[in-house]
C-alpha cells in the first residue's frame, strides 16, 4: 500500500489531499503540533505524529514512504502582521522545514521525496502602473535578494534555503511555489466570498495587481503528475497559465455570482487596516508562468480563471 506522509495536513489545502489521498487507498500519516486536532479531524482514517515525537520515530516512519509534503506555516493572512506575527509566520515554516530536512538528510538518497511548499511570493512584489500585466516571471528568473527585500519574499527564500543542505545530502526535494489556491471551504476565496456574495466586491486599490492563481483540483493533479516525472528538479511554480490583473479577477467573480463589482477599496483603507500585509497581500502581486508544467505538458484541468471561479462556486 502507498503511504504518503503530510505536515500541515489539518489546513486548507491538507485537509483536501488527505481526503482525496484516502478515497484512492492511500496510507496517509499527518505531522502536526497536536494530535487531539487531527484525531478530531479525521479520527482512525489517518496515523498522526507531533513534531515533537518526529525525531524518536522518523527512522522507522520514513521507510518505504512514496511522499513527504511539508505544508506547515502558520496562516499568512490571518492576523495583522506584528513582528512576533511575522516572526511566527518565517520560524514556522524555516523550523517545520529543517527538522523535516534533517531527519530526512540522515537517509540520504534512501528517504523519501520531500515536496516542500513555497510561494510566488518568492519573486518578489511587483506594483504595475497599467492595466497591462507586468512582464512574466518564471523558475529560471533569477531571484535577487537586493531586489526583493519585502516580507513575503524573505520568508519564502528562507524556508527554500532551509531544503538546501538535505538537498546535498542526497534528498529528492520539489520547491512548490503556489500561487493563490482557489478552492472550496477555504484560502482566499472563502475570505472573499461574503463580501462580493453581497455585492460589495471590487477592484482593491488600482486593481492592476497580478494575481497568479492556481485551483485546487489542478494542485492535487499536479502532485500526482511530478511524482511521475522524478528528472524535474528544484523550484516548480504551481500557477495556471493564465494570470490576470486583480480588477479581471473581481469582476470575473462577480460574473461567476452575478453580482456588480463596482465598489472599489482604495489603498489607504487596506493600509489602515491591515498595515504592512495590505502592500505585500492585497496591492502587488507577481505575474507568474508555469514553464516547468508547461515544457512537461501538463494538462491543466482549470487554464482559465472563469471555469475555476465557475467550479469553486458551483462546489459550494
Ligand atoms: N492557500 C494558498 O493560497 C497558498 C498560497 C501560497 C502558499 N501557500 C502555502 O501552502 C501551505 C499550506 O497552505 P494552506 O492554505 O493549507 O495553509 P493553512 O490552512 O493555514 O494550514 C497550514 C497548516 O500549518 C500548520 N501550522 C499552523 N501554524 C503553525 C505553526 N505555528 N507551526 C507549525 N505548523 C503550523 C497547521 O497544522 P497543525 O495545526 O496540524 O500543526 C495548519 O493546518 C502554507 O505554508 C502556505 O503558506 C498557500
């Protein structure tokens, strides 16, 4: 039986692999800080281990292991970014990430493939003047680190550099940088929903923000399709191809709703609100390519926004 092996497996986009893991007879172990919260999640259809208990049992764990995916962080846009938030934000991932590699570095090239999520955000912020997208970024974009001092890109280049050292030891490791996932039941989108189901949504600041976005289903797909394509190595961004601007974004969710998309949020309420994370968050984006998926020819369920906004409504 396949056992796969899932940290942060209680969150958004866990809870939906596990599930979907399970229904194709996958043997599923979730790391976690609490096992009382998995239990109650998925109560005996999964094993759960804390990261605490991981280093005594991780020898014997990790045999015959098809997959490691580390989601572990704490949430993002969740609270305000204070520094022990945003403390919290990079030592969750870099931390989850180095016990994860460590424990995994001392099987060398006998442990498990470790898929490790990242984000876009790695490329940096990128604010547009116009309402054409900013020019596209890919894997092979070089990332420099004078370039991007901002948050997001700080903490995701932390937590791909704390792979590295198990990477030389051996390691298979994946990269995933995610764009926004779009999904029912939760990230972004369950976040955005109330507001434009009341006819209340709209561009946010100028709305020439790029917005790179993935759905969920093509996510799980993707997972499935890297594991039988072992010759990618490092970063691979999981996007759609088709990245739009934030006011594209909006009024095709207010299609998809039939609601107007009229009322605009101008920049210094956001700032008001939400400080630092309105900029990094809601005002900038990155235009993101997928040319890792696209030279392997993936075949992307949702390429377009409208039928991935059309579907995570419908599933609603
Ligand atoms: N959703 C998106 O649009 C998106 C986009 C780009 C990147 N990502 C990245 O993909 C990963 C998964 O996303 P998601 O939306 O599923 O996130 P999520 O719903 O916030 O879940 C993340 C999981 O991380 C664990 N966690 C939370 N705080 C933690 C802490 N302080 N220390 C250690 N673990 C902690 C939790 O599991 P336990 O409580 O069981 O420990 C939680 O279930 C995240 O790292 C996120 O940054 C997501």
């Amino acid at each position: 039986m396949t056992h796969r092996i899932i940290a942060g497996g209680t969150g958004f986009i866990g809870q939906y692999l596990v599930k979907k893991w399970l229904q194709a007879g996958i043997e599923v172990t979730i790391i976690g800080r609490s096992l009382k919260k998995i239990q109650r999640m998925y109560g005996d259809t999964v094993n759960a281990v804390t990261w605490d208990e991981l280093p005594t049992v991780s020898q014997t764990l990790f045999r015959n292991v098809e997959l490691v995916l580390n989601l572990a962080g704490a949430n993002i846009g969740s609270a305000r970014w204070s520094v022990a938030r945003k403390n919290l934000i990079l030592e969750s991932r870099t931390h989850t990430t180095q016990q994860l590699c460590e424990l995994l570095a001392l099987l060398g090239d006998k442990a498990p493939t470790l898929y490790n999520a990242s984000a876009v955000g790695i490329y940096g912020l990128a604010t547009h003047p116009t309402q054409q997208l900013p020019p596209a970024v890919d894997e092979d974009t070089p990332i420099a680190f004078q370039t991007y001092p901002d948050f997001l890109s700080t903490v995701a280049r932390q937590w791909e550099f704390a792979t590295h050292a198990s990477k030389a030891h051996g390691v298979y490791v994946l990269n995933l940088r995610f764009g926004v996932v779009l999904g029912h039941g939760g990230g972004a989108l369950s976040r955005l929903l109330p507001s434009f189901r009341l006819g209340l949504g709209g561009p946010i600041g100028d709305g020439n923000q790029a917005f790179s976005w993935i759905h969920i289903d093509d996510l799980a797909n993707i997972i499935e399709f890297l594991l039988q394509h072992p010759e990618v190595h490092g970063a691979v961004n999981i996007v759609a191809p088709e990245c739009v601007n934030q006011r594209t974004f909006a009024k095709t969710l207010g299609k998809v709703l039939h609601r107007p998309t009229c009322l605009k949020t101008p920049a210094w309420v956001l700032h008001l609100a939400f400080g630092d994370m309105a900029d990094e968050l809601l005002l900038s984006g990155q235009h993101v390519k997928p040319k890792r998926l696209e030279a392997l020819a993936y075949p992307f369920q949702y390429p377009r926004l409208l039928d991935a906004l059309t579907e995570c409504i419908k599933g609603k």
